[in-house]
C-alpha cells in the first residue's frame, strides 16, 4: 500500500470526526425545538467540513485527487435524512466544480452517488438506525465505495485503471472503518434519545395510573408509614393526604384484621416472599368499615432489604355485604323449607355458587355433596332440547322482563330415568346498580302428572290434529286410512285413496331410479326418510319430507307401513330465497359483498393453480349523491339498477360485477394477461356510465372514479386488494373523477401517514396541545384595534408546526374537529373575558365555526352559550364566523342555532363572501352581522378594476342590509387606500400584523395600544 496515499486519507478520516462533536453540541431540545433551521445548519456544517476535507486530498495529478468526501456525504444522508445532505452535496459539488480538472465531472458524480445511496438506504433503514449492526454499516460502506471506485472507469484517457490498482486497496480498508466509527458514535447518539423518550413514557403512564385511577395506591416503609397515597385513597379511607401521612396503616386497621396482616408483612420483610394478597377491613374517620381487596408488593436494595412497600386497593365493601345478606336469607330459607318435599336451590350470582339441598339430590339420583361441589352438574343433566328454554327463561328474569323464572323440563337422572321437573324461581337481591346478586327457587317432580297428561292427548295431537299428513298402508303400499292434514295437502279425500296404491301421488321429477332405490331400502331396513316431489289431486307438483316406517306382526312379517309427510315446498323455496338474498344485492341482481368474497377466495385459488392473474376494479359513482338528494330515491334507485345494467354489458360473461352498497360498485376481470384489455373495459365502463339517464321526465348526469388492483403483483390478499383498489378509486376522484387509477405504492404510504396523522391529531387534542394566534382586525378609518380572529396553531414535539390547512381537514373527518372547535371557542372567550377584566379593554374575537361542527355539535351550543353567560361576554366579546355554504344546508338546523346566538347576544360574520353560493334572500333571512370579503378579491384590488367594482358593489349592498365589512388579505398599503375610500369598515391582513401569540398581542396592542394607521 502506498503511504504517500495512506497518509492524506487518514487525515480525511481523522477530520470526519468533527461531524459527531458538531452534532453533540447542540442540546437536543434546541434541536427540536428549531428542526427545520437546524436541518439547514446541520447540512452547512457537513458541506463545510467536506469541503475541507477536499481542500486536504490525495493528489493523482491535476485535476485529479481522492478524498473521504463520499463516507461524510453517505453517513449524512443514512443519519441525518435528505434536506441536510441535499445541501451538503449541492456544496460539495460546487466546490468539485470550481476546482475544474479532467475528474470535475467524476467526482461530482462520486458526491452525488454517496449522498444518494445513504438517502435510499435510510428510506428502508430509520426506524433501525438505534441498532444497526456492524455488519449492515460494513455492507453499506462497500456498496457506497465499490459505486465510487466504478466511477473512475469514466475517467478520460486511461487514467481510470491506473488510478484504481493505487487507490482500491487504501479505499476498501479505510473508508469501511470510517464509516463504521461514524456510524456507530451516531447510532449511540439515537439509541440514547430513544431510552429516554421509553423512560419519560413510563414515568407519565405511573403518574396518570396513580392520580386518576379507581384503585386506592398507598407507598409506606418498612414501619408501615404512610409516605405516599392517592386521592382515590383518601376517598376510601376519609382521612385527608395530610393526615394519613401522619398515620400508620395499623392504626386503622380492623382489630380483627391486624395480626394476620402482621404475618404476611413480617414474611415480606424477612425476605421469604415479595408479595401478598388479602381482604382486609378498615375503620374510616367517619368509624365506618370499607372491606378492602388489598394487594402488597415491595421493592428491595442491597442485601435484599426492603426499601419502600406499595399497596393497591379495591373497594369491595358492596360486595362483603351482600354476601352478608345472602348468607342470613340462605339460613332463613333452610328453616322454612327444610321438611318440605320440594328441592330448593340457592344461586349466588356474582360468585356464581349454587347450593341446593337434599330433596334436589335426591330426584337427580346423586348425593347432595356432590351436587353441590359441581354447580353445573344439575344444568347438564337437563336435556338438551329443553337446556336453551330454562336458559332463557332465567336471563330474561334476570334483566327485570318477567315476574319470575318458571319452567317445565325434562331431567336426565343419573338413574337413566328422564323426569319431569317443574322449575320455579325469582331474584331475592340486587344491588345499587339493579344487577341481580341472589336468586332462590325450588324443584317440583311432576313426572307422574306429566305421564297421565300425555297419555290422554297422544292419540289426538298425533294423528287428528297434526300438522303432518299420515297414512297407514299394508305391506303392498294399499292406502288403508289417512288423517285430515293428508286430504288438506293431496287434495284427495279419505274415501278417494282408500284402497288405492300410494302411486297414485308418484311424480315424474323424481324419475324411475328414485321409486327402485326407496322401495328396495324399505324392504331391507324396513324405513326410508327423505325429500320427494309429490302431486296433488290437480296435477300441482310440491316438495314434501317423507318418512316411512315398518310395523310388523309377531313373526316378524311386515304388517303395516306408516307414512308421515310435510310440505317443505315453502321452506324449500324461502331456503333459497334466503341464500339469494345473503348473497344478492336485493336492488340490483348483483352479487353483493358476501358473494364477492366467495368469488374472490375462488378467483385466487385459480389463479394461484393456473399462474395468471385478475383484476379488481372498484367503482364509485361521482355526483350519485347529487341525483339522490334532487330527484329523490326512487330515482337514486332507478340510476343505480340501470348502472348494474350497463356495467354487466361492458364484461364478459365470465367476469363479475357486485355491489358492494350505496354507490360503490366492483368488477373482477379474470384471467388478464395484459394492462390494454384492463384499460379497454375501465374505458369502456367510464363512456358508458358517463351517458345520460332518462329517469322519468328527468335526466340525470353522472360519471365514475375507477381504482384498479392487480391479483397478485399488488396484493396476496382479498382484504388487501379490496383496499388497494379502494385507496387507486379515491385517488382517481381527487384527480378529477370520471377517470380510472391504477394503484401504487405510495397511495398505501399515503394512508400510513394519515392514519398516523389521525392518531397524533387524537393525542394532541387529549393532550391539548394547541395553541391560539389573534390576528387584528383594524378600523380602516381610525386605524384602532377592537376585534381580533382567533387562529389554532398546533406545534408538534416531531413533526414541528403542523399547518391548520394539513390537520383541519382531518379533523373535520374523523369529528374531532367538534372538541377542537370547543376548545378554541372557550379559551377565545376567557381571553376576552381576561382582557377585560386586567386591561379593562373591550376586544372582540372572531372564532371560526366549521360546518361539521353544527352538525355533530350535539348539546355543546348550549354550553357555549351558559359559558358566555358565565363570562359575562355578550356580542363585543365573542363574534362567531360562518361560510356561506352553511346556510344553503337546512338539515343542521342552522336557523335555530343563529337565533340562539342572536337571543345570546353573539354576533355573527360570514367568512369568504363571494366565493361560495352568494344569496340576497339567505343574508336578509338570517341575522348577519358581519361580511368579509374574501382576499381573492381584494388581492388585486389596486390594480384590477373588476375586483374593485366587485368590492364595492359588496360594501355597498352589506350597508344597505345593515352590515359592516372586513377585508381579507390586506398587505399592501395601495389596497388599504382602495378599500378606504370604497367604505370598508375593517381590514385584516399581513399589512397590519400576522396572527401573533396572546401575550405579543396585548404588548402589541392592547398595553398603551398605538394606532395601526401611524405603525
């Protein structure tokens, strides 16, 4: 190795180095706290210290020369992300350039691979970068510099070769081992910040755990001391914090309770265990008794001394008393019913313990220790076709719906004997909350009656009046009688079939094979059950279940056949329309969800057997909410059954189309070899949903957005493809509509990132982590400063500032926007309230109200309302803003929500006019107190005469109606001047202030307040 090489390259790596000393003098929280600018300054200093670097390389010949800029550029974009190596190597490069030389280009090459391979590889890599291995950086440092080293291969006349037997060596042992050290000084760096981010949560998981859970949490010593407790405590106990830190748990402790508690916390202490559990009692300040389930731990130091002792505490005072009285009732219950021939049984619902006493025993044929030790035991033995009924029968008198349990069943005894038992009983307790805790009831054996009862009703209920048609044949299938349900469903009456043979109700749909099988088997087995197709007297073909059993004489011979049959042609038919309707869209004809996802599992195995694939395509219908709402839903009903029509005629006939509900339709093309038959049929579908509908004497306009998925390059999966195609529909709606999308990758990084948004919008608003800007609203005329917007602004711990226009959005989607929206209301109103009260000055705040707010509001109205009664703040303090499109809306009740403003004494602005559905009627029907005027007219007001007609025209029709006017967007003193001498009343806009935090505001404003004209 040559050290003329060695030497230069070393002092390259050495210099490297300074990149962790930069990065560790930055304290962490400025590095938060200004992310972007230390982003940008981070990214200088690695472009300043490469180009140092390259003011020291290893010269070849002019114009040529190595250094270590590749393992600074790499490790930057591995550990530091894109902006900061973008600038790095936007410099570096600069710098290569300015130099010139035969390798200028080469090397600007190397600076841009580097930078690019350590971006990529941290694409893949972040959320690793606390534990990657050194074999991983080994591997990325020879993928960057075997890339570097295959650059030299362009460089010109013949340098390349040479340059490359000098430098491969030295590159492929110092550049790894740099970028090792490098990486692993960095990963150390991350893998501290991410124990202390685990530390903290910890740390706030215990502290909400113990201030606000609903167990009692006490940290004594070893002298049982309190030193710590819970308010949910001191709740428990009576006793104030302060108090019970002057106490001893044992000096109110139950008496009864003390010395067995001693013992376990003597064990504890002498090391023998670590915990214990125990009901113990209490004497409250109030000389009370709370039973408690208490739970001891400890923690141990050196020697394996305890150092501190922990208790938590449930309260199970209702409990202990409702086992009280259970056990007083059972005990009254055992006198009385003790020489009774009843059995008795006594149900312990919340522990679910059942005892019953001997008689109960006694008819199950077991001995009542038994019964008793097995609480199921008495329930299994019920059988099984009437276990669901007692079941039943118990629940609904246990959620309040009946009198009282009472039930007859049949009791498998352990004799083998079934019993008749008449089982009645009823809810003896319940506690606060009306769940029920006890039930008592007895067992009567009425078997014998039950005997006597059937044998009297048998003959009657089976043949007179069963619902099932009966006939009894000889052995040569000669009818001899039939009962009356027979003539019902045949049409023939007895005489008729008498001494026919049962052919006579034969039907050709079974076919010959059928009537040969049945009558063999009747021979061998001497029955047969089964479905059958029968005819009646009229010809009228039906479906019956048919069951033929054999009675023979005392040799054996076959006597007599009886046959019993049913009609099932309506079950048959209801089975069937059932399984239609599981599996049909009821509108249209189409599969539905259910069967498209039988078809789907089907289509994937296919596909998998036969190697090829399908697409899925998932259809939306623009504008079908539009049609619904105007022409109403038998319209809507009308467009989408003549939609199933036409998408079924732009498929095959092997292809699939299904509904999924609403307006979402899918087809699944089977067996596409190519993107060009997908894209003819979406083509296809597009032009054909696009043409008008006739829909009675109207016609309807509507188009579709279209999002296709590919079995199996974009999913292995239903599920997966289902949301592959419905993430490409909703991209292809916000390109346009009425065009098809393919998926990608990154529509399903998209949705990662809004779910992710979606969950720290969730934390943020749990954690209030916004805050409120006041931006001022000046008087054109006077310059003076009377009303205020308030604005939210949100400031992530990673994220940074997160844009309104990026979160409320998502807000107003997932309804958080209703909490958020109250917030910003209530601290709006306390700051003017504050305002008032310390600087004596009256400013009006405007809050914004979105439409999803008005809507899913609920009762917050009227707590607005009490909390300005509260505040005392009428309309000079608080000034809600609407946008025009609210009040087309009737369905929000929009009316009565504005007169209860108006009745409150809040005024009410109209935020954007102009831009939305501008109409007279609608601001003379409501109270409108305020209009602004949108800044995309007043943005070029001084140099655009529309805009300032438009204007005009609006100041002038808002003073007629009785309005003022406020100007967005004001940033020019030109428009300000335009504005002023059209009659604007106010203006607000980045002339006068951008929106500024509470404090700067009154400092600004409101403390010896200048007049904004003179600023």
């Amino acid at each position: 190795m040559d050290k003329g090489i060695l030497f230069p390259l070393v002092q390259n790596a050495a210099l490297l180095l300074a990149l962790v000393f930069l990065y560790d003098v930055i304290p962490k929280k400025h590095q938060r706290q200004y992310f972007l600018l230390w982003r940008i300054i981070i990214g200088m200093l690695i472009g300043g210290i490469g180009i140092t670097i390259m003011s020291t390389p290893w010269i070849y010949q002019p114009g040529v020369f190595f250094d270590t800029r590749s393992v600074i550029l790499c490790i930057s974009g591995l550990f530091f992300g894109g902006l900061p190596t973008f600038i790095a190597v936007v410099m570096t490069a600069l710098y290569r350039i300015s130099i010139g030389g035969a390798g200028m280009w080469i090397g600007v090459g190397v600076i841009v691979s580097s930078g690019l391979i350590g971006v990529i590889w941290r694409q893949y890599r972040k959320s690793y970068l606390a534990n990657i291995s050194g074999g991983e950086i080994f591997l990325f440092a020879y993928a960057v510099h075997i890339v570097m080293l295959l650059w030299f291969v362009f460089l010109p006349n013949g340098i390349g070769m040479p340059l490359l037997e000098q430098v491969t060596l030295p590159v492929l042992t110092i550049f790894p081992i740099a970028t090792w050290l490098l990486s692993r000084l960095l990963s150390r760096r991350f893998e501290l910040e991410r124990d202390e981010q685990i530390r903290l949560q910890d740390d706030f998981l215990f502290r909400s755990q113990f201030n606000a859970g609903n167990i009692g949490i006490a940290i004594t010593g070893i002298d049982q001391k309190w030193i710590k407790v819970n308010p949910r405590l001191c709740q428990m106990l009576k006793y104030s914090e302060a108090e019970l830190l002057r106490m001893t748990w044992a000096q109110i402790t139950h008496p009864d309770d003390l010395e067995s508690d001693a013992q376990q916390f003597e064990l504890m202490l002498q090391g023998d265990i670590d915990n214990y559990e125990m009901d113990k009692r209490f004497i409250v300040k109030d000389g009370s008794v709370v039973y408690t389930h208490m739970t001891v731990a400890c923690k141990r130091g050196g020697n394996n001394a305890v150092l501190l002792v922990i208790a938590g505490y449930l309260d199970i005072t209702a409990q202990a008393f409702a086992d009280q009285e259970v056990l007083a009732s059972r005990e009254q219950l055992e006198l009385v019913l003790s020489s009774s021939d009843l059995g008795v049984w006594d149900w312990d619902i919340r522990n679910d313990r059942i005892e019953r006493n001997a008689r109960s025993a006694d008819i199950l044929g077991c001995d009542v220790d038994m019964l008793n030790a097995n609480s199921r035991q008495w329930m299994d033995a019920i059988v099984a076709e009437d276990r669901p009924k007692v079941l039943h029968s118990i629940e609904a008198h246990i959620r309040g719906e009946t009198a009282q349990h009472k039930m007859e069943y049949r009791l498998n005894t352990l004799n083998r004997k079934v019993r008749w038992i008449l089982d009645t009983g009823k809810v003896v307790s319940r506690d606060a909350n009306d769940n029920a805790l006890r039930m008592c009831g007895t067992y009567t054996d009425i078997t014998d009656a039950k005997l006597i009862e059937e044998s009297l009703k048998l003959s009657a209920l089976v043949y007179d009046n069963s619902s099932e048609a009966m006939s009894v044949l000889d052995e040569k299938g000669v009818i001899i009688t039939v009962n009356a349900a027979f003539s019902v469903m045949t049409g023939y009456r007895e005489f008729e079939v008498r001494d026919q043979h049962i052919r006579l109700l034969y039907c050709d749909l079974n076919g010959r094979d059928f009537y040969t099988k049945m009558n063999n088997e009747i021979r061998e087995k001497g029955q047969w059950q089964g479905e059958m197709w029968q005819r009646r007297k009229n010809g009228e073909e039906y479906v019956i279940w048919l069951t033929i059993n054999t009675i023979n004489d005392k040799e054996g011979h076959p006597y007599r056949r009886v046959a019993l049959f049913s009609d099932i042609t309506d079950k048959k038919q209801n089975e069937h329309l059932i399984w239609k309707q599981a599996n049909y869209d009821t509108l249209t004809g189409l599969p539905n969800r259910r069967m498209l996802l039988e078809y789907l599992s089907s289509e994937v195995k296919n596909a998998d057997r036969n190697r090829n694939h399908f697409a899925l395509l998932f259809l939306d219908l623009d504008f079908f909410k539009e049609v619904n709402d105007t022409l109403g839903h038998a319209m809507g009903d009308l467009l989408l059954i003549e939609t199933a029509s036409r998408l079924k005629s732009c498929v095959r006939d092997a292809d699939v189309v299904a509904r999924l509900g609403g307006d979402e339709f899918t087809v699944v093309l089977s067996s596409m070899d190519d993107h060009k038959g997908i894209e003819r049929v979406a083509e296809n579908i597009l032009r054909r949903i696009a043409e008008p509908y006739v829909l009675g004497e109207e016609t309807a306009y509507i188009s579709a957005s279209i999002g296709i998925t590919l079995y199996p390059d974009d999913s292995t999966s239903i599920e997966g493809l289902l949301k592959h195609a419905d993430q490409a529909m909703y991209a292809a709606k916000d390109q346009g509509r009425n065009r098809f999308n393919y998926f990608t990758p990154s529509m399903q990084e998209y949705a990662k990132y809004r779910m992710r948004l979606i969950q720290d919008l969730r934390q943020a608003v749990a954690n209030k982590e916004f805050e409120l800007h006041y931006q001022p609203i000046v008087a054109l005329a006077t310059g003076e400063v009377t009303k205020a917007e308030a604005l939210i602004r949100w400031h992530h711990a990673e994220r940074g500032a997160v844009s309104p226009a990026e979160f409320i959005p998502v807000a107003e989607d997932t309804g958080l926007i209703v909490e958020i929206g109250n917030w910003v209301f209530e601290q709006a109103a306390r700051q003017s309230a504050a305002w008032r009260h310390e600087l004596g000055v009256e400013i009006q705040i405007s809050v914004n109200k979105s439409p999803i707010q008005f809507r899913d509001e609920g009762t917050l109205l009227n707590d607005w309302l009490k909390l300005l009664q509260d505040l005392n703040i009428t309309g000079a303090g608080v000034c809600v803003e609407i946008t025009e499109g609210l009040l087309l809306d009737a369905s929000m009740g929009v009316t009565e929500k504005l007169l209860a403003y108006r009745d409150a004494g809040v005024q009410v602005s109209l935020d954007d006019f102009g831009t939305g559905y501008s109409s007279l009627a609608y601001l003379k029907k409501f109270d409108i107190d305020y209009l602004k005027i949108d800044q995309s007219f007043t943005r070029h007001i001084d140099t655009d005469s529309n805009d300032q007609i438009l204007c005009e025209a609006i100041i002038v029709m808002a003073h007629k109606l009785g309005m003022k006017v406020i100007a967005e967007g004001v940033e020019t003193e030109a428009q300000r001047q335009v504005l002023l001498a059209a009659g604007c009343d106010y203006g607000q806009g980045y002339l006068f202030s951008r929106p500024v935090p509470a404090a700067e505001f009154t400092q600004k404003y409101l403390q010896d307040p200048p007049l904004v004209s003179r600023v």
